[in-house]
C-alpha cells in the first residue's frame, strides 16, 4: 500500500517541483530521463568547454553514505512549505516524522522506537 500512496503522491508532486525548477538541473539522481550516461555527458562538456577556452576547471564528486536515511527532518519540513501546497507539506511531514519500529525475536517484540531522521 505505502509503494502505490508513494506513486501517486509522486505523480502529483513531479509537475509542481518541475514547474517551480525545485530541483536543479545538474540533480540528475531520481529523475525520469535523467541517467548516468547524461550525467557523464554533461561533465564531459564542461570540461571540454573549460580545456578549449584555456580556463581551470575544478570537480568534486560526492557519494554520501545512505544519505535518504540521514535527512534532518526539520530542515526537510521547512522546505516542504516554502515550495509545496500545505496538503503535500502535512503529508509529506506525517509520512517522514511519525514513523516507527520495532524488533521481533522469536516471540518477544522491543518497544516502539520513533525513527528520527529518514525519508521515505
């Protein structure tokens, strides 16, 4: 159920980030018609335009370890209003903050445990 709400919730979200450009151009993780092969792409011409023109060219390339699991949700929140309509932002912060786990081992389970920074 949570994979069908996400799609939809998706498929209403994308039009707004794309008409409001949320998401920068140079973001290519995520986006439909936007690979890896582009991505490389695109770099390559940077640096080719860079080398042709005689200017420096400088990169830094980040990969941030399960970097989904550590969003700071605050900071995501704040966000969310500043560019969506309040109906996404409420269900957007009430599917990243009140959310929970908890173990089972064998037949005993562990308490609830709120799950503080994550995004879904």
């Amino acid at each position: 159920m949570s994979e069908l709400f996400e799609k939809i919730l998706l498929k209403r979200l994308k039009p707004i980030t794309e008409r409001n450009e949320l998401i920068p151009s140079h973001q290519f993780g995520f986006r439909n018609k936007h690979s890896t092969t582009d991505q490389a792409k695109r770099i390559t011409s940077v640096i080719e335009k860079a080398l042709e023109e005689k200017k420096v060219c400088s990169t830094i390339f980040l990969d941030v370890a399960q970097a989904f699991d550590k969003v700071w949700h605050e900071g995501l929140i704040y966000k969310l209003e500043t560019f969506l309509p309040k109906q996404y932002t409420q269900i957007l912060e009430s599917c990243a903050t009140k959310t929970h786990f908890r173990i089972k081992q064998e037949e005993a389970y562990s308490d609830l445990t709120e799950i503080k920074a994550r995004a879904p």
